[in-house]
C-alpha cells in the first residue's frame, strides 16, 4: 500500500500505551536501521540525502519522559515493523493480538515485556499477511437476528421467513421453497436460515431485494470469517449449502449453468454460459433481475469430485447486483460464475478452487477475501470481455486487499511457483489484483496465455497487478512475461474501487448502493 493509504495516528508518541497497526510484509529481511524496518505511520519524513531508504529511525520527543517519535523513511511504498527497540529501562515493542487481529505497539518496562512479549515475535509472513488482509470486522447489519437466540427470529425485520432442517418451528424445512414462497414482487423479504446442512440448489429470478441471513454468532462477536482460514485453519459457516454436479468434458450437460449450487438471475436463458467467444446470445428485452440481492454466513459447496472434473459452479450471477458477507464458495473448477451484466461484491469471503474458479463476464469485486489454491490448473480467473455497451465498460474481476494462498501445508509443498493468477477467456481478458498477499504459490510471471497452443492475448487483453506483496510476488518476473501488466499508482486508478467499475446502465461510476453500506470499501 502507497504510503498515501497510511492509517491516520497509528501511533501517538506522546502516549506510551497500546495501539493496533497495519502491515505489510514486504521489507522483512532487509537490513534494518536501529533494529527497525519501517512502519506504517500518519506522516512522511523528508527523506534526506544521508539517509537510506526503506529504513526507520526513533528519535526522542520533545517531552521528558524518554519517549520516542517513530519516523519512516520510504523507497517504494511498502512498510513493516518487525522487532524491539530498548530506550534505557522501557522498550517498543510489536506483537500479535489474534483476537483483534491487529499488531500490537507496546510501550513499557523492558522487564515487564520482555516474558511474553517477545515470544511472540516469530511471526511469519502469511501472518503479517492477515493483518493487512483480514476484513477489520465482519457485516453486522443483521448480527441481531442472525444470533443464536431461543427465539430464532429475535431481533429480524419484521416478516423475516425462518427456514431450519430441523426446527420445527421453521416455515419451511427448505430454502429454494421459501425463495419461491416469496414470489417476484419488488418489496424487500428476508430469509433465516438456520444451522444445518441442506443439500439443493437454489434458484433466484425474482426482481426485488432478497437477503439470505445464516444463522451465526459470528457477527454479533464480531468475529470475521475469511481471516479465519490457513494452512492448518479451514473456515466453515454454521449454515451449509451442498450440490454436487460437473459438466464433465464440458457435455455432460447442456450448459455449466445446471451444475450451479445457487444462481441469480432473471431467466434461464440470461444465465446459460454458452460457449465461443462472446457465450450465450441472450435475447434482446431479457429483463434485470434481482437489484440487491444478498448472503451473509452460508457455505455453498459444489464437491462433485476432490479435483476438476468440468465446470462445477458454486455460484452463478446473471443480470443481477449481488452482495456476499462472510460466506464461502468451494469448488474445484469454475467455482464463481458471474455472467453478462452481473455486478457481485465479495467481502470477507473463501473462494476455493483449482481450475478458472473466478470466470465470467460481469463485474466482480472481491476485498478482505482469501482465495484458496485446492491445486492449480489454467488460472484463478479467466474472464471474457464484451463491447456490449455504448460506453467504456468496467467488466473484469478485480481482487484487493485479499489473500491468494494454498489451502493446505501438503498442497503448499507440491504447487510452489506453478498458480497462474488468471489466463484470458478471450482477448478482452480484463483482472487486477491489487494490494494483495500473494504466497508462494503463485507464479513467479503472474498471468498466463491460454495455452501453448492457443495464444489469445493481444492489445486488449488487461492482465494486470498492482502493490502486490508476499513470496508469489515478483515484479521483474510479471513484466519480463509479457503478458502481465504492471500498474502504477495512476494506471490502477480507474479500476481501483468499487465505486469506480460499478457502473449504471449509462456508463456512470459508483453504482454502489445495493453493497452493504457498512462494509464497503474504502472504509
């Protein structure tokens, strides 16, 4: 992250208490001034001809108390802290807080830290990652009426329908039944889900807002979910949805569109992938469908096979807006489909898959997310771009402040190098990833053609990064491949927010108001 983009009084020299930081990772291992390397800070020094850059300096305060001013000096944009710094019988020190998910800066004693404190400074990569990359806190808009309570519908909108697979008190023991219960209107309906597991899948064509609310603690305790999940750490809702299907050898079936767990989408015809370079024609007059649909806290999982097999969606968004809190997708191949004139928001979400598991043609932003490598096999994201507007479109996948990383230790070991972060579907290829932990997964170039055989980018095709950070990053790999584009500042500009590829039906940005205002970024 630019130093532009650092947190507002970190930390107030003047008080010798605790405070949470954010960081980064990126400058670990290089040789530090003063035991320090840099951290994140609310000013920007002048950097002077006789000091080094990427380093950091403490140096006294104006007041009496042997306090420190902690200053950066910065080459590049990239800040960390890693260590202790003694100042006669007090010292600074950093660590972990895994319940608030923040470092912690400690001022104190040398004594009276040096015990625990210092302990806990052996902290890896991939956890510095979480503290940059975790969602700060979880969507708590429903936390009240998605608790756990002995009255399931405490604290929901009035009219909430209660859907459980094993309260008899349930409306239904479904959750497609009360989706279809609810009809096409364009009043706002709500649905609980309880805990439990439902194997179906779920269909929604209705215009109107729908909002499906897992029943979790999660959110009351404000608790996130995609910073929960590691190499020995799997993320799992309370509220699981199961399907499993795989158009096998891409003919199984008549289309990816029938293997999908949930799918949101006006009619059959505007969510069928079809195949080509431009997909499916859809029909001229297919009409919207829902314009604020959202999930919070449900698993969807399609396990057709423990590899890919064909496509098998978890989710499909068609000619809808759609908002997914604290939720998980699994797959292997083709997990997230969001198709022409889909708009989805991920925050705080698992996507998990091996093979082209985000493709599409819509818009798709995802933040404070982790993106789980089960293997790796064509790219994570392959999207195929469309002139289907009078304006310039924003169509594309963009991923920020997320987590690209192995699912486990075993698969760690075996994919070292070998993740494409997206190959192009056709030409107009459109991703960027942008400030994001990337571990050692991930190739070292990036981005990949189609194929050896079948080379599909040209001066179209938008395969791009930006203030990447972790072991799978490597800047003079990606542009010595020729097919990544490395963004600055400036170029990242206009894809990088959501206000800023979300676009009206006229072409004008921030068509944002169907996300979830409360966790929409920049916060």
């Amino acid at each position: 992250m630019a130093a532009s983009s650092a947190v507002p009084g970190v930390v107030d020299s003047t008080k010798p208490k605790s405070y949470p930081v954010i960081l980064s990772d990126a400058l670990l291992g290089k040789a530090p001034k003063e035991a320090i390397t840099a951290i994140r800070y609310n000013h920007r020094p002048t950097l002077s001809s006789d000091t080094a850059p990427n380093s950091a300096e403490l140096k006294p305060t104006s007041s009496s108390d042997g306090s420190f001013d902690m200053s950066f000096y910065e080459n590049g944009g990239k800040y960390a802290f890693n260590g202790t710094r003694s100042t006669k019988e007090n010292q600074y020190v950093l660590l972990f807080d895994p319940e608030r998910k923040a470092f912690m800066m400690m001022f104190g004693p040398t004594t009276a830290l040096m015990g625990t404190a210092l302990s806990m400074l052996s902290l890896t990569s991939a956890v510095l990652a979480d503290a940059h990359t975790a969602a700060p806190h979880p969507a708590t808009t429903f936390a009240e009426c998605q608790k756990k309570t002995a009255d399931p519908l405490q604290g929901c909108p009035e009219g909430t329908i209660y859907v459980s697979a094993n309260d008899t008190r349930a409306d239904f023991t479904k959750i497609q039944d009360a989706i279809l219960y609810i009809g096409n209107d364009t009043e706002a309906h709500y649905i609980l889900i309880g805990a439990g597991f439902y194997y179906e899948q779920l269909n929604v064509t209705r215009s109107g807002p729908l909002y499906l609310l897992g029943q979790s603690d999660l959110p009351s305790q404000n608790r996130t979910y995609a910073g929960r999940v590691g190499y020995n750490a799997t993320a799992r809702n309370d509220v699981q949805v199961r399907y499993d299907s795989a158009n096998e050898a891409n003919n199984k079936l008549a289309d990816n569109v029938y293997t999908g767990v949930l799918t949101v989408g006006p009619t059959l015809d505007a969510t069928l992938t079809g195949s080509g370079t431009t997909g499916y024609p859809v029909p001229a007059g297919t009409p919207f469908g829902s314009v604020d649909f959202r999930v919070y806290n449900v698993d969807f999982r399609n396990e057709f096979a423990p590899y890919s097999d064909g496509p098998a969606h978890a989710l499909g968004v068609s000619r809808a807006n759609a908002g997914f809190y604290g939720s998980g997708f699994y797959s292997w191949q083709d997990t997230v489909y969001i198709g022409k004139l889909g708009n989805a928001y991920f925050y705080d979400t698992v996507v998990a898959g091996e093979t082209d598991f985000l493709y599409g043609f819509g818009t798709l932003y995802i933040t404070k997310s982790t993106l789980s490598l089960r293997h790796c096999g064509g790219g994570i994201t392959a999207w195929k771009g469309l002139n289907t507007t009078a304006f310039a479109n924003k169509y594309g996948a963009y991923v920020d402040s997320s987590r690209v990383t192995a699912d486990n230790s075993s698969t760690a070991a075996e994919v070292v190098g070998r993740c494409a972060l997206g190959r192009p579907w056709n030409a107009q290829h459109r991703s960027v990833f942008m400030g994001s932990y990337l571990d050692a997964s991930v190739r070292p170039g990036g981005y990949v053609d189609w194929s050896a055989t079948e080379r599909r980018v040209d001066s179209r095709t938008f395969m791009a990064t930006w203030d990447n950070y972790g072991p799978g990053w490597n800047v003079t790999a990606e542009r010595a491949s020729n097919v990544t584009i490395v963004l600055d500042d400036e170029g990242v500009e206009p894809y990088r927010w959501p206000v800023d590829v979300f676009l009206t039906s006229t072409g004008e940005p921030n068509n944002t108001w169907w996300i979830d205002q409360s966790v929409l970024v920049p916060f």
